[in-house]
C-alpha cells in the first residue's frame, strides 16, 4: 500500500469509551496500563513459582533490617557509617540535614527499601526482559513517590523552613499549588512563560521565510558577517517539538551562533497538525519535510551541497533521508549531522519500554476521536521517566518548600507541547521502535528499501550522557552503521541541555565538557564503552568544535546576500513564521 493512500478507518472504538480513555491516557501520561498489568503479571506469576529468588530475597530483606537497626542507634550517637548510599545523580538526602538523626535512619530505611526492590524486579527467571524493565520502572515511580523528602512531616529541610517562616512557606506552596492546579483543569499555560513567545522573547534571529507547504515552513536566517561559507546548513528539529529549542534566547541561540561564524543557515518549522492532518504518515514527513526542504534550499543556494543536520527524531527522519539519497554525486549533502538522535531502537531506552503492540492499540484508540496526540501526554510521559528531576523536586521546591522557580526559556520552550497525526505516529511506533526496521534494512521509503550503510557522507554524531530519551550508547551506534568517516562528541547534560550548549550563556554550567574522536570508515569501536573511555575529553561546549568540522568540510567563502523570501500580501514573511505560533 502506498503511504499516500488512507487506510480504512475499522469500526474504533465504542463512542462511551472514547472519553474514558481520554481521561485515562491524561492520567496515565499516556502509558496503556494494560501493558503494565501484563508486565506485573509476568513477574509475579515467575516469582511465585521460584522458591530460590524468594529464599534470596528474604535474606537481603533480613540483611538489611539488621543492618538498619544496627544504624538507627548508633546513628543518634553520630557514629555510624551510612549503610546505603543513594544513586550517583539522587540529590534528594544531600543537604546536612538528611545527616542528623531521626531522619538519617528515615532516609536510609528508604534507601535499603529501593535497593531490596531493585533486586526483586530484576533476576527472576522465566519473565521476559521486555516485562522485566517495565515493572522494574514502573516500581521505582512508585517507591519515588513515597520518598521521605516528599512529605512534610518526614522531610527536615521543610520543617526547618516551616519554624524559621513561622510556616509561610506552606502557605506559599498551596498557594504555587493551586495556581499550577487551576493552570491545568484550564488548560492554560504555565506562569511566566508570556515573557518566551516566539519572535518576541525567544526565536529572535533574522531570518525569513522561504518555502511553506501544509506541513513545514523553511526559514532562511540574514548573514551576520560579510562572507559566509559556499555550503548551506540545514537544520531539521523533531516534529514533537517546536524548532526554535535551537534559536532560544541570543544567548543561547545555536542558530545565532553559527550565522555569527559565517554560516548561511536553513531551519524546518513543523506545523502544529489537527484532525485534519490524522492521515499524515512518516512519507509525508519525510518528503514534505526534508525533501522539500533541500529542494528549496538547492533553489536558493544553486551547484551547492548541503551541511544537514538533525536533531532527535528529526534526525532519525534525515537519517532516512540520507540513506534514501543514497551513494553517489546525485545526493545534494555534503555532510551530515545527527544530534541526539537514534537510528537504532534495539535498546531505545525508558521511554521505549512501553512500546509493544498493546501500548500502541492504547494510543491508537485514544487518537481515534481527534486523529492526533496531545502534546501534553507526551510531555507528561518525558516527565515520569526523570521523575525525580522534573516531578518530586519541584513538588518538594515549590509546594513545600513555598519557593518559585523561576521560569526559563527553557522552560517555557517545553510546555509549549506539539500534537502528532494519528497515523505518524502509529507507524514511528511500529517501524521504529517495535520492529526496528531502520537498522536491520527493512524500512522502506518511497516504496524502496533504504540501508544506513549508504550513507557514505561526514558524519558528526553527537550523544548526550544523560539522555533518557535517546540513549547515548544507542545514538552511537550509527557510528558502525554508515560507511563514512565519523566524528563522535559525548556531551555532559541530557537530552536538552546537552545540545542546547552555548560556548557562554545561561545554560551551560561551569563543568560542562565533551569527549571527541574522529575514526575512517568503519573503524569506530563497536563497544560505547570503549570508545568513551578512548576519546578525549575536553572543557565547555561541542558547538566551536561541530563549527569547526563544519568549516573544515566546507570549500571556502563567498559574498553574503540578504535574503528574499515568500511574501503575503506584498510583505515578507519574517522569522519565525506562523506555524510555531500555532496552539
């Protein structure tokens, strides 16, 4: 079947259930909770019938009671060595107060509880590693939810705030909790973020648009020196998010930044789809996005090739592209870039683990009636993998501890939640991460079969550390996939932070560094691991060592020309465009 063609619609969902599950995907952040059920199941029907998992488990359980009754009195004493420690990046029992008794026995208790849970998720044998990781995650949201630190009674920080505010900081934090309560059953956005809309706060480069199609906009950006470099680059950011993460604020601004070195610099701007857009599929994506857009840029930049970079899942879609493009000198990229992005779903990460054929007849049914995804519970879904970040500091900072964070461009960036058509989504799903057909040669676009190996361009490959969303040793695994020389950078910082990585800017922290090493074709170390251990590190951000392999592969300079772009009404059509204005 052609990917134009619509598929039949099938009888869907009976209309009663069709709000019931609404309700229950917001709930649920859109996770199927029959796919956890399942997973549940698998666990506790192989524990039952394992008598050795359960006698080890009950003997860590009375190993570590011991030891916490060992701690607890000796801990009043002050002198007893922490029986537990938390993870590397769990901050939650850090401040000296967490050190003082009764709540260092509080905090400890909790610490043993998690790594007894730890071990009765994982190792039981006969349950499959797909139902093992699920309930394995989904124990942890749980355990995170019962943390001491979330709870005023139990949580020393807070009481402490409580007695010196004569307990202002409660009042403050229901008052920060009713105002984020009302903000959701309204819909409306969060506080502060008025001061980042695009074009005004954030998304402030120069630039006009220069090509507009009922999916994707094309944004040309005015040079910023005299000269700039003979070879376009063109960006492509995820259609689940809006583009301008990588035109924030000036100070943060990647777009900015490489105007500033002397790029000519192209941007794709997805349009927010609606019901109207439910039979969009990945083809579409994938010609009326890329394709269109290095059409439009050969148009403006004739007899040049092109610098292509992608970021997230735009990139796994330019990924595709270029391998369509194929060998050759027809194919218009010069190089290509791939920020954070997977090409491999084998082990795809938290946010993977949902992903199974009832999670995606979950989805299905819930954008059956409007034929897209909310935004929202993909955001949500974001949130619940790096709860402890995004979810219980900030019930801890702003509802206990009365405190407000302030809003950043960052911030505002991230509610401001994109849809997905029904049926892109389903087949990303299913083509990507269920079947994994990209990697293992089966994806077909254009009704051809496209391999990564035919990617025979540059490739710069950058993976952030913590990413919960691509996994960095996922992302590098192109690295032996194409059969181009390749450049890896492993950035500090996660998924966002660790792009959005200015030289100096307010994102960036002091301790920011990156790993970078070049290999010929085919000589990338199959281990991650190996490979990081190998590449040298260096201070501060990626971004002057992408610009410089950038230059590197270019073929020299020539004279800026302003730029003239698509007009309405006789006027052009300034950056940022209107489809990142779209609600």
């Amino acid at each position: 079947m052609a990917f134009s063609e619509k598929r039949p619609a099938g009888p869907g969902p009976a209309p009663m259930d069709v709000p019931f599950k609404l309700w229950l995907a917001r709930v649920a952040h859109g996770i199927s909770p029959s796919s956890v059920a399942q997973a549940y199941a698998d666990w506790l029907t192989h524990l039952a019938t394992s008598p050795a998992k359960q006698a080890e488990l009950a003997a860590s359980a009375v190993r570590k009671a011991i030891l916490w009754t060992q701690y607890s009195p000796q801990a009043w004493r002050g002198e007893c060595v922490p029986c537990a420690e938390p993870a590397p990046h769990d901050k939650r029992f850090s401040p000296p107060e967490w050190h003082l008794p009764p709540f260092s026995a509080m905090a400890q208790a909790f610490l043993l509880l998690e790594q007894w849970w730890e071990e009765a998720m994982t190792g039981v044998s006969g349950v499959s590693g797909h139902h093992s990781d699920v309930a394995a995650f989904t124990m942890r949201q749980w355990l995170d939810m019962w943390s001491p630190s979330n709870f005023i009674a139990t949580n020393p920080e807070v009481l402490r705030e409580a007695l010196t505010s004569g307990g202002n900081n409660l009042a403050n934090g229901m008052a920060n909790w009713w105002r984020d309560a009302m903000a959701v059953m309204t819909d409306g956005k969060p506080r502060g973020v008025e001061q980042f809309l695009p074009g005004k706060g954030v998304a402030l480069t120069p630039g006009k648009v220069v090509m507009r199609n009922r999916l994707a906009e094309l944004i040309q950006y005015e040079p910023a020196t005299p000269t700039v470099f003979r070879q376009p680059v063109l960006i492509v950011p995820s259609w689940i998010m809006k583009y301008y993460i990588l035109d924030l604020t000036p100070d943060d601004s990647l777009v900015k930044f490489l105007v500033r070195q002397g790029h000519t610099v192209f941007m794709l701007s997805w349009k927010n789809p609606d019901g109207g857009d439910r039979d969009l599929g990945m083809e579409d994506y994938l010609q009326l996005g890329v394709m269109a857009a290095l059409d439009a840029v050969r148009a403006t930049q004739p007899r040049q090739r092109i610098h292509a970079a992608g970021y997230c899942l735009g990139g796994t879609l330019l990924a595709i592209a270029a391998a369509a493009l194929g060998k050759g000198n027809a194919n218009p990229l010069e190089t290509l870039t791939l920020l954070a992005a997977e090409t491999d779903f084998h082990d795809p990460g938290e946010l993977g683990l949902f992903i199974d054929e009832s999670q995606i007849a979950f989805l299905e049914a819930v954008m059956a009636e409007h034929g897209y995804l909310d935004g929202r519970q993909m955001a949500g879904a974001f949130q619940l993998i790096n709860s402890k970040d995004l979810v219980w500091s900030k019930l801890v900072h702003e509802y206990l501890m009365g405190a407000r964070s302030p809003v950043t461009a960052m911030g505002a960036w991230n509610a401001d939640a994109t849809r997905m058509p029904a049926r892109m989504h389903s087949e990303y799903l299913r083509r990507l991460y269920l079947h994994n057909d990209l990697a293992e040669g089966r994806y077909r676009a254009g009704g051809e079969l496209v391999k990564l190996g035919d990617i025979d361009r540059p490739l710069f490959l950058v993976a952030t550390e913590r990413d919960h969303v691509s996994p960095w040793p996922s992302v590098y695994k192109i690295a032996r996939q194409v059969s181009g020389p390749v450049t890896v950078a492993l950035s500090s910082g996660g998924h966002n932070v660790g792009i959005v990585n200015p030289p100096r800017g307010p994102i960036t922290h002091s301790q920011a560094s990156y790993r970078l090493a070049s290999h010929p074709p085919g000589e990338a170390p199959s281990d991650p691991l190996e490979w990081q251990g190998a590449a040298v590190e260096h201070n501060g951000s990626w971004w002057p060592a992408w610009q410089a392999w950038l230059a590197e592969h270019s073929s020299g300079k020539v004279r800026a020309h302003a730029v003239s772009g698509l007009r309405s009404d006789g006027v052009p059509i300034a950056a940022p465009g209107a489809y990142v204005h779209q609600r």
